[in-house]
C-alpha cells in the first residue's frame, strides 16, 4: 500500500482487526520508507446486480427466479437440471462482468439465445412466457437478432401446453 505521507509502496501490517461485526478489516501499516503509520479499510466489493425493468422500475437480480423460468420452459424436455444451473451461473457471471446493472431484457435475450442452442421447444416456451416482451413485435425483433430471419406470426407461440 503506498503510503500517504511519502508515497513509497512498501509497509509492513503493525495490526489487523476485524471491525463492524466482521465486515470491515481495519489494518494498521507502518511504512518501510518514512517509518510513518497508516490504516486501511476491507471489505467485501458491493456484490450486488441490480436489474433495470422495462416500467423502469430496479430490482436485486434473482437468480432463482431465472430458474424458475428456464426449468418452466425445459420442463418434460431431455435437458438436465445441473445443465440449467450452469446456464444461469453463465449468465450471472457475464452479467456481473459487464457491470452492477442489467436490463431485464438482457437477461431474456441471453436465456432465449442459450435456450435456442439448447432446445428449440423450451425457446419457444421461454419466449412466450418472457415478461418482457409486451407486444408481439418486441419478440418477433429480438428473435429475429438470434435466428437472422423474422418468424411468423402463426408460430405456436402462444400455446400454452405443448404436447411431444
Ligand atoms: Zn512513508
């Protein structure tokens, strides 16, 4: 840690203590260079994912809820659950990678766009179940970013069983 007083980045730690019930570590550092000492502060970086919805309104990024969705849309389908717990880890670390905030729409794109390689019949029923497409064209736009061609309005989609 460089120190604040002579601006060499080397120190020892004179004393470590875990402060405000264990979520802070307060170290006291002594500098190598001016013998002068410093404290830092620890903590865990704000984990946090904050998911920004089409009404605008922001809600913490729920993890079982996007399983939820993905079991519906693969239920009675040949596709393993742990397949679909690796799916959402996927897309939870891309999604923390990219920043603290998301869009709802992000989140639906990503899943239709994993679900699309993996099962054609659970896309299906992930898009039509997908909270946040509100009017037809909203899907019909960004499926047709995943299949580069429009689908047709006749598609089964909003048939709510499927029978194999
Ligand atoms: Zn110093």
């Amino acid at each position: 840690m460089r120190c604040p007083y002579c601006f060499i980045d080397d120190d020892k730690v004179v004393d470590s203590r875990s402060i405000d019930d264990g979520s802070v570590t307060r170290r006291r550092r002594e500098c190598l260079g001016c013998g002068r000492r410093f404290t830092t502060f620890e903590r865990v970086d704000d984990v946090r994912l904050t998911v920004l919805k089409r009404s605008g309104a922001r809600e913490p990024f729920d993890r079982s809820k996007v399983i939820r969705g993905i079991e519906a849309a693969v239920k009675n389908r040949r596709v393993d659950v742990k397949v679909v717990h690796d799916l959402v880890n996927e897309l939870e670390e891309s999604l923390r990678n990219s920043g603290d905030e998301c869009t709802s729409s992000e989140i639906g794109v990503a899943v239709l766009d994993a679900l699309h390689r993996l099962d054609e019949v659970a896309y299906l029923r992930f898009a039509s179940v997908y909270k946040g497409f509100e009017r037809w064209s909203d899907f019909e736009e960004e499926a047709s970013l995943l299949t580069g061609r429009s689908l047709d309005k006749s598609t089964e989609i909003k048939e709510p069983k499927d029978r194999e």
